[in-house]
C-alpha cells in the first residue's frame, strides 16, 4: 500500500510539473498584447541596361541596445548587457550589363526573418532597383547575438531566455540594412568579380555522430573523432568584389559562405559577440586593407552553408573567446589564400540570376510536393535535450529528452519523435504560432548558384539538396560551385535526412515539420534552380502578409543623463589565465543604457610616447585599436542616480610596446569624451 501511495504521489507530481511547464510555456501566446504588421511587396526602380558590369558595397551597424535578450541558447541564454565585438550588417549590390541585380546581405544576427527580410524590401523599394526576389539575408548564426524580431510566435518565445517579439528590434535592423543597401546601390561603379572555393578541415567537427553514421550512404559506421573532423563540410566559396577607382581595380568587399556554428561562445554569457564569425571578419579585411592599400575599408560579409551538425573545433572544457579567436584566424587564413588566387579570376562580365518562391506549409498548393511535410509543427523532446556540447544536467540525459531516445511503432507524420509536453503542445499552441511560411531564394553570380532556405541544414541533408540543384542546373551553364546557404530569409529550426531524424538526437528533435523536411527542401530547391535558369527574375511571392505577433518591449526605457562621466576604478592589469586573455579594465559612469547607442562608435584606445606629444588610436600589428576590432569590451555593470550608470571596460590582448595608453570613450548625450587615468607601459 504505501509502495503505491508512493507511485500515485510520483505522478501527481509529475503531472502537477508537466501542467507547470505546459501552462508556462503557452503564456505568452494567451497574455501578452500583439503587434499586427502588414507588408507589401513592393515595384523596385526599373533595371536599366548598361555596358558594364557595376557593383557597388555598404556596411551598417546593428548591435542592438543593452537588455536584448540573446537567441539561441534559449533559456539558458542571458539579456546583452554589452559587447565584446559589434554586430554588423554588410550589403553587396551586383548589377549585371542586363537583366536583374542581386542584393546580398549578411547579418551577424542568430537567425534571419521573413519579415525582416519583407520589411526591407519593401523600405528600399522607391530608392533602389532592388526586388524583393533579388534580396536574401543571410547570417552568421552567432548564438551571442539579438532575438525577438522574428515572424513567429514560436521562435520569439522560445529562442532567447524571454518571450515576445519587439517591434523595436526589428524595426532598427530593417532600417539599418535598407540604409546600407540604398547606399550600395547609390555608390556603385563599374566592377570586377572572381567567385572561387577552398576546404578547410580542422576549423570544425560533427557533433552529431550518432545521428549522421545512420546515413545509408556513410560507410564507415565508426564514431571517432577522426571521424567527426571529416564529416563536415569543409567548402569555403567566396565572391570578391573590385570595383574601379580612378584607373584600375581595387578589393571592395567579399562574401563568403561557409559551415560551422556560432557557438564558439557559451551559454550564459552576456555580451553581444559575432563568435568565431567576427575574427573571421575582420582579420581578412585588414589584411586585404594592408595588402592592396585601399583607399576603403574592405567589407567581409561571411555566413552559413550547410552547418547544422558541425560545430567549431574548440577543444574541450576551453570553449569561449580565446577558442573562438584561434578558430575564427584559422578560417582567415584560408580565406585569405582563397582571395589572393582570385587575383586572376577576376571579370568584367559574367551572368546573374534571381528567383523566389515561397511555399505556405499550412496551405500547400498542388504543385508543391506534398505528403512530404507534416501538416503541423511540433518541438520534440530531443530539442529540449539540447545540442551536444550545451547540454545541462540532469534533463538532457534523461529519456526522453536525451539525444538518441526515439519513440518506436509510431504511424504518426512525425515518425520516431516524442512530443515536448505530449498532448498539450499541439492543443496549446497552434500551428500558425509556428514559423509556415517557406521562403527559397536562388541567386546566380557566374560560377555559383546559390539557394538560401530558412533552416539549419545539417552536412549530409546538404548534399543531397545540393545534388538535387546541380541536377536541375543546365550543362552548359558554367556553373561549378553549388551552395546551399542555411538561415537564409527567415527561421523553421533544422532540416536533417531521413535516416538522422530516426535517431531523434538534437538537430532531428528540431526537425519541426518531420522526418521529410530535406526530401522536401531537395524537390523545392531543384525546382526553383531550374525555374530559374528559365525565367530569370521568377517571383512566385503573394503581394502583402499579414502578421500578428506576441509582443514585449525589452529596450531600456528612456530615462534622461543628468549627471557627469567619471572614473569609479584605477586602471588594473588582469594576467592570463586558463581560457583567459590578458586585459586592462578600468570602471567608469557613464550614461544609462537608453542613452549609451551601441550602435555608433564608442571606444578606443590611445597611446603617446611623451607627454608634449598629442594623443592618436594606439596601433597594433597595423590594426587601430578601436571597437571596430575585437579586442575591446563594454559591459554594463549597475545604476546610479541623476540616470547615470556604472560600465566596465576591457582592453583585451594589450600591445607590450612602451608608451602612455589610455581609453576614450566617444561623447554620449551631450556629455564630453571621457578619457581613463593613464596606462604606462612597459
């Protein structure tokens, strides 16, 4: 009797927990107000012919402000207090001698979104000659970056550790990337181009092994670390841009799309970081900058392929930002060597193509493929187990949210997965709450074609869709590189094969519309490839959307600067440590964070030899040392009275060179710079 006392007492509990969670997990959908957006697609300016090749490049800031919550580690992730590396947004305009240009975006964002991709079509519409099927937004996936903005109410509850889209949010991105991209287009001049690819091995690891050696096709069953290193795709395909100043070519900018998640930084950090993305970044446009003297700062805009399974090569238990620096050098480096060769592969002409199709899950036409797709999304457990690597003890190793914990004899669409709170999943939220609306996008620039789809493409899902576009594409074409570009126009979670879904580890868990997602993607990615080469410029896309999201506003509120900037801390040295760069730091008060705009430049640091000298940005390695690099941090710490606020200030990785060095800090609300005591060194 008390044995069954015991076990009745367990499932009441258990069933007390499950209700906890479930009504927990629904709340936002059923309390918070909403946010109803309408769009429209809009008629660009005409595409005039012109007897040359033109491109033209911009670049904007998109670190959004202090109290953002972060996506991608989702309730383990915190709100940004700051940052260690900008977020950017660079725009690569290409307008070939006839037909339709393409726009290019890259985000160092953790996801794109269909709306934010529709907000800035439609915002660039009058200004430039820009469709809205020649656009795609792609990212870096960096999981130290902004959520909340996109076109789901799943997604904004559940990517970050808060619920809710803010319009906010989403309204600085889109105006930040049309700004670059009407700039791009304003400032273009006639161009050369080279498109090219490398491999790199040993950047990257599968992190999923037991999952992909269930592919039919893999031989070798055996999971081993030599066997993670190789089941990756090591394809680093590139596109440089020289556009002419006065009488000869000079580099512009360079994107590069390549596989391997963001994650280098973990969970439970705080500051904005553009992960192994951002050394990616900007280490190749200094050297570019260096090697040919520009009279620019090159632009690198990289972004995903075909990453979901392989996660950076850290090695173990020293994930984070030392990691991530000789990670994102080590993918520098190939990509510098990739650009160098294309010095003479470069073109005046050469073919560019657009087309785009989106696909409503929830309403599938008859000439989509169907019964291939489940006609609703569902979460399962093995998503909540977490990615291996982020797993969080005790949940994700019980079953059934440990990875490789598949549910058997199931006649259910969504096969082998076991439901996240069971029942009430489906019966709580519904299926427009999920992300239904697919965009594909396929671009054409000379030897590439390049479709970008809104999941996260694991390695061997990405070669059967790549397979499926090589085929559709003409043999006379000239094509030699084949991309597909994950995180491209919005967010469905992950596509994975047939066979890796079976085993239910993390990323076919988050397979949200069921085991035949990559069949899907594969017929529809082939299908728009072919559409394309026959109809340059298809859009098969309605006129206007409409959009109704959960909303939370999470922007500091605005609270006006009254007080004086001052030093709280002497400068101090911080030595070395395991995982830790070296760094100077100096605490200081400055304006709260509804007045601090992250987004315009901030900090720097300056160094003299005498004091008769004058002040300059300290230069290292012939890198200035401003928050343009990534050596240079800024966290907020507390509130003080008069709307002031305490901040600290790294200087990570410091020069040993002799000379006087001190921060500055660029004025804020009408407040002067403010400068720190001086660092001597040596």
């Amino acid at each position: 009797m008390r044995k069954l006392k015991w076990i009745l007492g367990t499932l009441v509990v258990v069933s007390l927990l499950v209700l906890g969670g479930g009504l927990h997990a629904i709340w936002p959908f059923i309390a918070f107000p909403t946010t109803d957006i309408r769009l429209e697609r809009l008629a660009a300016l005409p595409a005039e012919d012109q007897n040359t090749l033109l491109a033209g490049v911009a670049v904007r800031d998109i670190t959004t402000p202090i109290g953002i919550p972060k996506m991608g580690y989702s309730a383990w992730a915190r709100q940004a207090d700051g940052f260690r590396t900008r977020l950017k947004a660079k725009v690569f305009y290409i307008k070939p001698k006839q037909g339709l240009p393409v726009a290019v975006v890259q985000a160092d964002l953790p996801a794109s979104s269909l709306i934010l991709h529709h907000r800035v079509a439609e915002l660039i519409a009058s200004k430039t000659d820009i469709t809205a099927q020649a656009l795609s937004i792609h990212v870096t996936h960096t999981h130290s970056g902004p959520g909340q903005f996109l076109d789901n109410d799943f997604y904004n509850a559940f990517g970050a550790n808060k619920p809710g889209f803010d319009p906010d949010v989403y309204e600085f991105l889109a105006q930040q990337m049309a700004d670059a991209l009407i700039e791009a287009y304003e400032t273009r001049k006639p161009a050369k181009i080279a498109v090219g690819e490398t491999e790199l091995y040993g950047a990257t690891k599968n992190r999923s092994m037991g999952a992909y050696v269930n592919n039919k096709n893999v031989k070798d069953k055996s999971i081993t670390e030599a066997n993670a290193l190789k089941a990756v795709n090591p394809a680093m395909t590139m596109v440089r841009i020289d556009l002419l100043e006065g009488e000869e070519y000079l580099p512009r900018g360079v994107f590069t799309s390549f596989a391997v998640h963001g994650t280098g930084i973990p969970a439970f950090t705080k500051p904005y970081h553009g992960d192994v993305w951002a050394f990616f970044e900007r280490d190749l446009e200094w050297q570019i900058k260096q090697r040919y003297n520009t009279p620019w700062h090159p632009i690198h805009g990289p972004f995903e392929s075909t990453h979901g399974d392989n996660n950076p090569h850290y090695e173990p238990g020293l994930r984070g930002d030392l990691e991530s620096r000789r990670i994102g050098k080590l993918m520098a480096k190939a990509g510098w060597e990739l650009f160098r060769q294309l010095d003479g592969e470069l073109v005046d002409d050469l073919p560019v193509m657009v087309a785009m199709r989106e696909v409503d899950v929830l309403n599938l036409r008859p000439q989509d493929t169907q019964g291939v797709l489940c006609d609703r999304a569902i979460a399962g457990t093995a998503l909540v187990g977490a990615a291996t690597g982020d797993e969080v003890f005790p949940i994700s190793y019980l079953p059934p949210f440990r990875r490789g914990w598949p549910k058997s004899d199931s006649d259910d669409c969504h096969g082998e997965k076991n439901y996240m709170l069971s029942g009430l999943q489906p019966m709580g939220v519904e299926p427009e709450r999920f992300p239904h609306l697919i965009s594909i996008s396929g671009i054409r620039v000379g030897k590439l074609v390049m479709v970008g789809l809104p999941y996260e493409v694991t390695f061997e899902a990405g070669n059967r869709i790549a397979n499926g576009m090589a085929e559709a594409t003409p043999e006379q074409a000239g094509v030699d590189y084949w991309v597909v570009s994950s995180h491209t126009n919005g967010f469905f979670g992950y596509a994975t094969t047939r066979e890796e879904y079976a085993t239910q580890w993390y990323e076919g868990g988050h397979t949200i519309y069921g085991p035949g997602t990559t069949d899907f993607l594969k017929a529809e990615s082939a299908k728009l490839v072919a559409d394309m080469f026959a109809q340059p410029g298809l859009v098969d896309m309605p006129k206007e959307w409409q959009f109704s999201l959960a909303t939370h506003h999470f922007s500091p509120p605005v609270v006006e600067a009254e007080g004086s900037r001052v030093q709280l801390t002497e400068p101090a040295f911080s030595q070395p440590g395991n995982n830790k760069g070296a760094y100077w730091s100096v605490e200081y008060l400055d304006v709260n964070p509804s007045q601090i705009k992250l987004h315009e430049p901030l900090i720097e640091i300056q160094v003299r030899t005498e004091e008769s000298q004058p002040w300059q940005i300290a230069v290292v390695d012939g890198i200035p040392v401003t928050d343009e690099g990534y050596d240079l941090q800024i966290r907020y710490l507390e509130d003080h009275d008069k709307g002031m606020s305490a901040y600290e200030l790294r200087w990570y990785h410091p020069t040993e060179a002799a000379g006087q060095y001190r921060f500055a800090v660029a004025s804020r609300a009408g407040l002067p710079t403010f400068y720190s005591d001086i660092i001597q060194l040596p």
